[in-house]
C-alpha cells in the first residue's frame, strides 16, 4: 500500500514539475527574458 502511494506521489510531484517547466519555457520564448521560479 505504501509502495504504492509513493509511486502515485512521485509521479504526481514529476507532473507538477513538468507543468512549472512548461510554463517557464512558453514565459521565456514569450518575453525573451530568463525564466523565474514560481512561487507555489
């Protein structure tokens, strides 16, 4: 069961951080500037 949550909240936190990335990249090639972090 834990093994199982794990996985889920791993590949869950990969997705968030997948989306942040994407996010930043569509921010840079639309202002031309360098990305920054988001704040969560």
């Amino acid at each position: 069961m834990s093994y199982y949550f794990c996985q889920h909240f791993f590949y869950f936190y990969l997705h968030i951080f997948h989306l942040i990335l994407l996010k930043n990249s569509f921010y840079f090639k639309k202002t031309g500037q360098a990305p920054e972090m988001p704040v969560l």
